[in-house]
C-alpha cells in the first residue's frame, strides 16, 4: 500500500498524526459522539437534509447555513482536485480532503467514497480506516462498478461482502461508522424498469444483514416508487434530489430519512464561475458578481480557525 501520512487539528482535541497503512488508527471522545449524533439525525421527526459541499470552504457555507451535517459529494471532490467523477481519485487524495473537512466545521462528516477505492473487500476496509482517521463518521458505499467493460453495478454478493468489510473495519477501530449503502440500480438503469424495484428491494436487505445503517437509492424521486421503498427498506432510506424533484416537506410525509442534493450545489457555483468569467471576458461588465458573498463575511467563517 502506498504510505502516506495526514496531519490536522482536531477541533479541540489537539493533532494528530496517522499513517496511511494497515494499522488501525485511534480514535477521539468527540469523534466517538459526533458518529452517535449523526446517527440520531437519520431518527428524527424531520428528514436529515444534506446539502453536499466538496471543499472545506463549501463545507463551511453549509454548515453555517444550518446543515446538522455535512456530506461531501465525489463528483464535486474529483472536480475540485482537477479529476472526473468514478473513482479516478486516489484513496490518499479523497481521505486528505475528507480530513481537510473534518478540520473546518464542528458538525459530523460523511463521506461519499464511491465504491470504496480498490477491487478487493480489504481495499475497502482501508479506505474505510483512512475515513475513520481522518475524522468522519459516515461513509457512503455504492454498488457501482467503475471498470471499463462488464456490468454497470456488482453483484449482491460480491457488495455485501464490501459492505462487511467495512462494517468490521469500524467496528475494530470503535466508532459507530454510520454505512448508507447506495445501489445504482435506478440510477444506472439496470435491468427492465419493472424489474427495479424488486431487484432494489432485494439488494437492500442483503446490504442491512452485511452491516448496512442506511439505503441510498439515487435516480428515483416519484412517490409510488419512494413509498414502496420506505415500506420495503428495514432502514433509513436517502434519496437525492434535482430541479423539479418534490420538496423536502413532501418527502418527509412519504417517511424518507434522509435527503441528499449530491453534486447539484457544486454544478451551481461552477456554472456561475463560467457566467461570471464570460461576462467580465465578453461584455466587461460584473453583473454576475451581485450575489456573492461579502470578503469579510466568507474570511469570518475561517478566522477561529487560524
């Protein structure tokens, strides 16, 4: 395994320093209640709403707007360090960044791992080990299968067993590791439409019995199918949401747990980037710059770091 070493402020806890490796990293007090109150959050009367920031900056603007959480995003990750989407980052650079996160804001920290950086289940546990040290306290796991031919998500068994690797890697270090496993099958358009659900239905359960907390069914929003899926998930269910999805209200009512926005926020700012850009390159006027946020009140939200 390639070494690599991470070195941040915890809160207030003081530094820390753990070498990427086998070895099973220690872990903190605040870590160990920040992971039991996140999963408080998925229990609520209302469902835990994550706006998934991709940088410490944005990780800041959302816990500042009121985020209980924050929850990063892979796709806005990998654009922000100059990679696509689909597990073209490295273990090292995702687990450096989810430090990087862990480090600026007070509220817990989950992180999008894809399908968890390697082939094998041991990949996934190290992965899993790196998370853990460097401060986060959920972990997303997808099904997906990013390799360039064969079928676009793995099979059952085969996750299950990713799933249950992460599952015991957490469980041996000692913090409550929240698993909100993500099945693409709606997502990917696996299989016959009619066949989706059932086929969902089935891998959630495996997922559960593997050690899963929570289901993540990315690409569906419609009620019929959301309601059949909070009756047949024997856990929280997330879904993520786009332009013209219902609204949060309406999915509280169907009985989701929790509702992500996946990269929709990153998408967003990099799309004013380039409005912005071309304006002031095109027309040489600055109306783009009306909503930004002031310099002293986006400097504020940094100084009781330094």
């Amino acid at each position: 395994m390639i070494m690599s070493e991470i070195r941040q402020p915890n809160g207030r806890a003081g530094w820390w320093t753990w070498r990427m490796s086998n070895e099973t990293p220690t872990t903190s007090a605040i870590q160990i209640e920040r992971a039991r109150t996140f999963r408080d959050l998925h229990a609520g009367e209302r469902p835990l709403v994550l706006p998934n920031a991709w940088d410490p900056a944005s990780a800041r603007v959302v816990e500042e707007a009121g985020a209980a959480a924050v929850a990063t995003t892979s796709a806005g990750v990998g654009w922000g360090l100059g990679f696509g989407d689909g597990e073209r980052l490295s273990r090292e650079r995702a687990v450096e960044l989810i430090a990087r996160v862990v480090a600026t804001v007070d509220v817990p920290v989950t992180a999008d791992i894809e399908a968890g950086y390697g082939e094998g289940a041991e990949d996934v546990a190290a992965t899993v080990r790196g998370v853990l040290a460097a401060g986060a306290v959920g972990i997303n796991l997808e099904d997906a299968s990013h390799a360039s031919e064969g079928p676009a998500v793995r099979s059952t068994e085969e996750n299950a067993a990713r799933i249950a690797a992460a599952r015991q890697a957490a469980d041996e270090v000692g913090v409550p590791l929240f698993i909100n496993a993500r099945t693409d099958i709606y997502l990917a358009s696996v299989g016959e439409p009619e066949t989706r659900l059932n086929e969902t239905l089935e891998r959630a359960a495996a997922y559960v019995a593997a050690g899963a907390d929570g289901v993540f069914v990315p690409g569906v929003v419609d009620f019929e199918t959301v309601t059949a899926l909070v009756k047949g998930v024997a856990a929280p269910l997330n879904v993520m949401v786009w332009l013209g999805a219902p609204s949060v209200e309406e999915f509280a009512e169907l009985g989701v747990a929790r509702i992500s926005v996946g990269a929709a926020i990153a998408q967003s700012v990099h799309a004013l980037t380039r409005r912005a850009a071309r304006e002031v390159l095109t027309s040489g006027t600055y109306t783009s710059f009306a909503e930004g946020l002031s310099y002293p009140e986006l400097n504020g939200l940094f100084e009781r770091r330094a």
